[in-house]
C-alpha cells in the first residue's frame, strides 16, 4: 500500500533522526510505497501533500507541528478533518498525555498513583496537591526531557522560585511542580487496542551517575551533546545512565508495574502503542511520572528493545503497530 511517512519539521534535516530512516526502510522491506511530508512552515502545504499522495495509512511519526510539541495533537486532528487513516493515538489522548498536569489528573480520578502536584502560571495557582520537598519543576507540554536538567530539582523555597522564575521566562508557559519520587526508575511499553499487552519492563540505571546530582532522567542524560555525550558536564548525565533489563526485581513487582503501565495507557485512551514511565520508592510504591504515546520507535530506543525482548524484532514492531492501526478503522 502507500504509506505517508508523517514527520517533525527538524527530523530529515542534518544529522537526520535515525527512526525516520530506518521506519522508511521498513516499510519498503514490507513491500509498501513510502513518501515523506514534513509538517512544518504554514498548514495549506501540508494538506496539499497528503491529499497529493492520497495514502492508504499515515505513519505518524508527528511529535510536533513546525517545532512547537504542544501542537501535537492538532496533527491527529488534521488527519482526522482530511478523513485519512494514521497509526497512533487520537487527539484526545495526545492532548491528555501531552500536557502532564491533565494526565495527572485523569490518573488521578482513575485511582493511579502518581506524585502529588502544584500548576503556576504568572502568580496564578492551578491544581494545589499536598506538596513536601524535594520537588521537581518542570513544563508540563514538553516532551524529551526539554526544560529538564539537574538544577530542576529543588529541596527550598529560594531554589522552587529561582527554577519557576528561569522555566516561565523560557517557555512562557504555566509551570508543573511535582513531588520528586526517591527510587527507581522504570520504563513499560504498550502494544495494542482491545486488550492492550505489556512489554518487558526497562530500568532506567543511575548507578555511574553523578554522586552530587540527583537521579533524574534530564535533557543532558537522554541526549547528551546532540544525543553524543559531548564532554563535561553534560558527558558525564549522558555516560552516567544506561537502559538495562533488571535481574533483581521480584517477578511480583514486574507484573504489578505492567498492570499499573496499561492502566494509565488505557485511562488516557491511548491507541496501538505507547511507553509508561514509572517510578517505584524503596517499598514499593509504583507512581506514574509521565505516559509517552506515539514514542520513539528508533531500533536502540526503549520500546524497540522490549519488543525485541518479546520477540517482536523492530521489522515486526513496525508492522505491528500497521496492523493495530489498520485493524482499528476496520472495525
């Protein structure tokens, strides 16, 4: 079939996203037709595009609209308006999933743990939960860690203001404060629709890093220097974490964070796939921290390995996650 291989503004540009590559590639090894449309610039472009190439499915690989990620969901709803058949989540639970103080609400109501709360904006309080330090400042429509470094865990009042003043004057946008969770940090994948199934969980580990940082999954520790490591500060975030399938997790508490994992997948009402964050305290107190719809699908990435870990190779994920899509608007 032709398939549209839907895409953020900056992803085919120098040093190209490796995902995009390698999805195309797929694809192709399927036997599909592949075109690529960016969305970037002005909308008119991009609706001539995908009716120009008029596909049978739209891979979308979309985490933003021309660089700004809180349009997100607005992509999915475009493809909706234009009557054109996508992989990955609607609108609804981009938008849920895509702006953290909502998704902590819906969990909230649907009994999953997650860290207690506060949303600023200019002064302005929101949602006010039952806060204690050590806290964590972050902007809530961001995804990829951007806005998160060291310095964005704070144990004062000087500290919570100083960081809430710095985020506020880059993103002009309201600020998330949460409880830091001291413990273990885990990653869940989610395949599926009907009955969505749990990946092999992922520990994020912290053991090579930084005695004086506290562990948190920051921008320089993902990414490092342009996802490199650089040097530095930043190589030593970067080089200081590692994604590795735990030996020493009871089998009990493996299942409980897949179960908790697909609870918060199916409460936010995401579709085919997604990856569910989770941190877990020293007894054992499963809280979610962030739910990744459409996540990176890069063949090293996260849920690449747990599927693979399933047995599901990348090929075979990719197709995958064709048929869930497929299977969804034939019903």
């Amino acid at each position: 079939m032709k398939v549209v291989l839907l895409h953020g503004s900056d992803a085919a540009e120098p040093p190209e996203d490796p995902v995009l590559g390698q999805i195309e590639a797929t694809l192709g090894t399927l036997g599909h037709e592949v075109v690529r449309v960016p969305v970037a610039g002005t909308v008119d472009p991009v609706i001539d595009a995908l009716q120009a190439a008029a596909p049978a499915l739209v891979f979308n690989l979309a985490e933003s609209f021309d660089g700004k990620s809180a349009l997100e969901s607005n992509v999915a709803a475009l493809l909706n308006l234009l009557g054109l058949r996508y992989t990955g989540s609607s609108p609804a639970g981009l938008m849920l999933a895509g702006d953290k103080s909502l998704t902590k609400m819906v969990l909230g109501f649907q009994q999953i743990l997650t860290p207690q709360f506060a949303t600023i904006f200019r002064g302005a309080l929101g949602h006010v939960g039952d806060l204690r330090f050590p806290l964590i400042v972050k902007p809530p429509q961001e995804d990829a860690s951007l806005g998160i470094t060291s310095k964005s865990v704070v144990r004062d009042i000087k500290e919570l203001f100083g960081t809430m003043d710095s985020l506020q004057r880059e993103f002009q946008s309201p600020i998330l404060v949460e409880e830091f969770i001291e413990g273990r940090e885990f990653y869940v994948g989610v395949l599926g629709n009907v009955d969505p199934q749990p990946l092999p969980v992922i520990e994020l580990d912290f053991s090579a890093f930084p005695a004086d940082r506290p562990k948190v999954a920051s921008y320089e520790a993902k990414w490092g220097d342009g996802g490199t490591g650089g040097e530095g500060e930043t190589g030593a975030e970067f080089t200081g974490t590692k994604s590795v399938f735990p030996t020493d997790v009871p089998a009990e508490l493996l299942v409980r964070m897949q179960a908790v994992a697909v609870s918060a997948f199916n409460a936010l009402r995401l579709r085919d796939y997604g990856r569910v964050d989770l941190r877990v305290t020293p007894d054992e107190q499963i809280h979610v921290i962030e739910v990744n719809p459409n996540c990176y699908l890069e063949r090293s990435g996260e849920l690449a390995r747990a599927a693979a870990e399933s047995g599901l190779a990348h090929e075979g994920l990719v197709a995958r996650i064709m048929e869930l899509a497929l299977a969804r608007y034939s019903r």
